[in-house]
C-alpha cells in the first residue's frame, strides 16, 4: 500500500518509490509449524473492493465493515452473516463508526453520512477531506478532518454543537488518524501530539508530545499520529500511539503527562496489554515494547519487506496481516511463529479484530474473514 499525503481542500499526492531499480523482494517464509490450533470458521464477502483507510468497528458480537464503493454492513461476528447491508451510492474516504445503533461513514465528496440501524438519517457536506472514522458516543458524532480541526455534531440531525480549529503542517497523510473516547475524554492526534478534550465543549483539557516536526520540507515534517491506540489495560491508566514514521509513546490520560517516547519508524498503530506494547516497523519488523518504559523486548524479523497491519493481541497470540493476504499468529512472549493461515491472496487492509472468540479480517478484495484460535 502506497502512503498518501494531501493538501486540505487542494489535492492528493502520492509518495512514489525513488528511482527506477526493482524493490527487495520479500524472504521466502520458512514452512508453516503449527504451535497455536487456529480454525476458519466462515467467509463473507462485501462485493467490492477496499482501498480506502478502513477502520473496522467491533461491538459486542457485530462486527461493522464497508467497502470503497459505498456498501456498509453490520455482520454477526458468530456466522458472519449480515444483520443488515445497505448501498449508499457513492465512493468513500472513511469509516466505519458506530455506537450499536447509529453507523457513520464519510464519502470522497466529503459528505458525513449517518444511518440509524439501516437506514440512511442525513447528509451533511464536511469543509474538508476526512480519512479518519467518525467517532460515535453518548448522542454526538466527533469528526476529525483533514484541516486539522474536530467537529462534534448531535447524531440524530447533524446539528452542530461544537468546533475546535487547529493549526499545522499544510499536508496531511491518507490514513486513519487518532479520534476515540478514554474515560471523560475525547483524544485525538494533532500533529504529533495527543489532546484530552472536553467532548462536551471541544476545550482542550492537556496536550502530550508523541513526536516533533522536523526534516527539510513538508513530507519530512509529517508526525501526524496514526491507527488503533494501545488502550488502558488493567488497572494502567496510559494509552500507546503511533506517530507516523517518528516514534511511539504512551500518555497518562489521567494527568495528561508523557510517560514515555521511543523512536520507532511505523505507519500502523499498536495494541498490548498492561505489561507490554506491540507494533509493526514499516520494514516488517514486529516489535515488542514493556510498556511501563518503552524498553523493546524482543523482534520478530521473518517478515521483512512485507507490508503488515497493525498487530492485534490475542490472548497470548500477536496477529499480524501482510500485503499477500497471509495471517501471521506470533507468540507474545518472544515473536515466535505459532501459525500462519490464508485468505484470498490480496493485502490485509485494515488491523484485524476481535470479536467475541473470532478474529476477523478484511482483504482489498473485500472478502471478511473469520477464525477461531483453539
């Protein structure tokens, strides 16, 4: 997958492979040892490919996906059946976000659109493009968008109940950004640098530094935080997030105090446990963190040169999807293969979840894939 830089409201521009020599292909992988047992358990298929920055969105047993052309679905996670499907008619840039009732995706015109349950609500035209999923929570839907400023509106009209406006670097990636809810704050990714705000007002309740802007021009200087935070486990209070090929860190929401930063050259985002913090590097390395201090403490180097997701923990299983459609399952105790199993042979598109005892991945085909670790 190519990364993609745009101007607000200008254009897109893709950042190209430098002169015309033929990339490093990939190791062979060794033969598949089966340490950890791990069934297929059913597929289903969108109609339609994805190559937008899908974020998918699990609750309790449904699962919430949509491909690039506009059809958003909630399956049941169990059977991978559809609770429902509808076809919104018009190519999109983000989502999905959803609270089990109200479902929001953002189409490349730049509309926000809302479903309750099925059925389409409103429309409502955003000033930017947006690549990051709405967030949905407690009656209002937060919306970060590409010019740099966050948008909260009440869901079940689109009136708009507040506005924060920042500033930046005038290019912004092509990929999901940091917009979710922690306890009594809304967090979302600035310019590397993670804001608690109050979601009742927008008022910036503490910052934390994850990464400065620096290098010669304005693609060098992106920091702009990326993908799946490493949520509070635990009895921790900290979250982990990635800013973009800078660095990781982890934020003591409850202070909103930096307690800690490690450079680290990723685009994904993370996930762990309160002990410890996994991510992939843009190499293909997968890479382990204690996550009280950020010291690395261990790396997995098979898949080099592989285009991975980001990792999603699983029990004591780290899982990890590449760009051949392969799902790797790593020990997290020290990255050791434990199995590897097959899907339709196009790219991982978005970090895999879990869903009840199912974990699910979705293909730049579209296909929905679910597996069940024995």
């Amino acid at each position: 997958m190519k990364f993609r830089f745009v101007v607000p409201l200008i254009a897109a521009l893709v950042l190209a492979a430098c002169g015309s020599a033929e990339k490093p292909k990939p190791a062979e992988l060794e033969p598949n040892v089966v340490r950890m047992g791990v069934r297929n358990a059913w597929v289903a298929n969108l109609g339609g490919n994805v190559d937008f920055p899908l974020q998918v969105r699990a609750l309790d047993n449904l699962l919430y996906v949509a491909s690039s052309d506009g059809v958003v679905a909630a399956m049941d996670a169990r059977t991978g059946g559809d609770l429902w499907r509808v076809a919104l008619g018009t190519p999109l840039s983000a989502g999905v976000g959803s609270d089990g009732r109200f479902t929001a995706v953002v189409s490349r015109s730049n509309e926000l659109i809302v479903l309750d349950s099925s059925k389409e609500i409103w429309r409502q035209k955003l000033a930017s493009v947006t690549y990051t999923a709405p967030w949905i929570e407690n009656g209002r839907i937060f919306v970060l968008q590409g010019n740099r400023s966050v948008l909260a509106l009440d869901v079940t009209n689109g009136k708009k109940i507040w506005q924060q406006n920042r500033t930046g670097e005038p290019l912004i990636l092509g990929r999901a950004g940091v917009v979710t809810a922690v306890g009594d704050a809304l967090l979302v990714g600035f310019n590397g640098r993670l804001l608690g705000m109050n979601p009742a007002d927008g008022k910036v309740l503490w910052e934390a530094p994850i990464a400065n802007s620096r290098g010669s021009n304005e693609v060098e200087r992106l920091v702009d935080l990326v993908g799946e935070m490493a949520r509070p486990a635990g009895q921790n209070a900290a979250v982990c997030v990635r800013a973009f090929q800078s660095g990781i860190g982890c934020v003591d929401t409850r202070k909103g105090s930096l307690v800690w930063m490690k450079p680290s050259s990723g685009a994904t985002g993370l996930d762990g446990n309160e002990a410890t913090l996994y991510g992939t590097e843009s190499d293909g390395r997968v890479r382990a963190w204690r996550r009280s201090d950020g010291e690395r403490l261990w790396t997995n180097e098979n898949l080099r040169l592989r285009t991975l997701s980001a990792p999603l923990l699983v029990g004591k299983a780290v899982v990890v999807g590449d760009n051949s459609g392969l799902l790797h399952f790593l020990s997290g105790d020290d990255g050791t293969p434990l199995n590897r199993l097959a899907t339709d042979g196009s790219g991982i598109v978005s970090s895999p979840v879990q869903v009840g005892n199912t974990v699910v991945a979705v293909t730049q085909r579209g296909g929905v894939f679910g597996f069940r670790p024995e």
